[in-house]
C-alpha cells in the first residue's frame, strides 16, 4: 500500500519558523511541456490534511483531482512553469530554479512572507536556491514528495495543474497523445515525433534530429502564451 504522508517534518520545523513551505516539480522528465514546480505553504494551525493524499505517483488521475482542490482549501498553493524554450536555452536545471522561484512570486502574491518562511524541498539537490535573489531557509529532504504532506500536497496540485495545460495543448497540437501522456516519451509519443515532427512545444534538446513542423507555432511564442506572466522578472 502506499506509504500516507505525515506532518511530522514540519512540526519540528514549526517550531522555529511560522510557515513551512513544501515544493516539489513535475514534467522533469518530459520530452514535451514545461516542468512546473508546487509550492504549499502551511501553518501549523492548519489542521489535517486531505484523507487521501498521497505521493501524487502512486494517485490515479481522479484521485488527484478530485485531492487538489482539498489541497488548495488545506493551505496557499502556487504553481510555477519554465517552458520548453526555457529548458532548451538555459537547462532543466536553471528552467526548475526558474518555476519554483515563479511558484514562490505567486505565495508572496497572495500574502506569504516567504523570506521568513522555511522551505522544504524533496529531493537531495537544492535546484532553488541560485534562482533566488535573497536566501530562503531551505530542507531537503530524500522522498518527501512521499512522506511529507506539505510536500504531497503541493506534488499534487502540480501535476493536476501540468496535466491539463497538456491535455489543452494536445487539443492545439492533435496526433502526439499528450492527453494521455502527458509530453513523456511513451512509444506513441515517439512515434509521432518520427512521422510528424517536432512542435514548439517539445524540448528540442532533449530530441536527436527531428524536423520541425511546417505549421508550428514559433517556441517562444507559444511557451508565453497563457502559460507565463509578469511574474517570471520577479522573485523573493
């Protein structure tokens, strides 16, 4: 069975910071898409979290959905996006800097005073930190996608959040199966590579020789349209 987060990491940060905020992307591995960084900022007054959240790998496509808003209603989440164009010009790894700390603009936006907060990210590689303008304090921590709920949660609103600017993007670019794979690299997404060409959608890098589309959208042009906003100049 999957393992069910807990807030055990947080209450010990609690007690020295006000608000943790959990963040963990999605999309790393796509071929397609952007990768889009969560970010859940909690109090320790927030109460329990959502009964069925979990590690948002191991959660159907109903689950989460019908999770993220629940997520949404527990704390204050923000999705950030860096996209494909992004990924090809400065890497996967600057282009995750650049959607967390986006993610980070939206929290402050809506009334987060993030330099005070703590920050905990999954993983054991701290992708943040050169994107950001001022220090955060910042834990990282190996699966907490899996064990954290701050970190869960925002995984969870992510995904759902990517997963249907996909599925609005396979309506604009039909033939690639992106509404149900979602830009990764199933069999027949590669397929449609090979017989159609690339899109400005797909991270050009990330292909070997591939011909574009004779009618496609220009990368940056697409990349910024509904995706990015005025928040991608700002940071914490």
């Amino acid at each position: 069975m999957p393992i069910v987060p807990t807030l055990e990491l947080e209450r010990e940060l609690w007690a020295t910071t006000e608000v943790v905020i959990g963040m963990d992307e999605v999309g790393r591995g796509a071929l397609a898409g952007p990768v889009s960084v969560g970010a859940l900022a909690l109090r320790a007054d927030c109460g329990e979290q959502p009964e069925h959240l979990r590690d948002s790998k191991t959660m159907t496509q109903l689950r989460r959905e019908a999770t993220a808003p629940l997520v949404r209603g527990w704390g204050v989440a923000a999705v950030g996006h860096a996209s494909s164009e992004e990924i090809d010009r400065l890497g996967i790894q600057v282009a995750l800097g650049i959607a967390g700390r986006r993610a980070l603009v939206a929290l402050h936006e809506a009334g987060i005073a993030v330099p005070e907060a703590t920050i905990l990210l999954d993983g054991a590689h701290d992708w943040l930190a050169p994107a950001l303008r001022t220090p955060v304090r910042t834990r990282l921590r190996t699966k907490a996608d899996r064990d954290c709920g701050s970190v869960s949660g925002a995984a969870c609103v992510a995904k759902v959040e990517r997963d249907a600017w996909m599925v609005e993007a396979d309506a604009r670019h039909p033939g690639y199966g992106w509404a149900s794979n979602k830009g990764y690299g199933s069999a027949e997404h590669m397929a449609a590579i090979a017989a159609l060409g690339a899109t400005g959608l797909h991270r050009r890098t990330w292909l070997r020789s591939t011909p574009a589309r004779s009618d496609e959208v220009p990368p940056r042009q697409e990349a910024t349209a509904g995706l990015l906003d005025a928040r991608a100049v700002a940071a914490p």
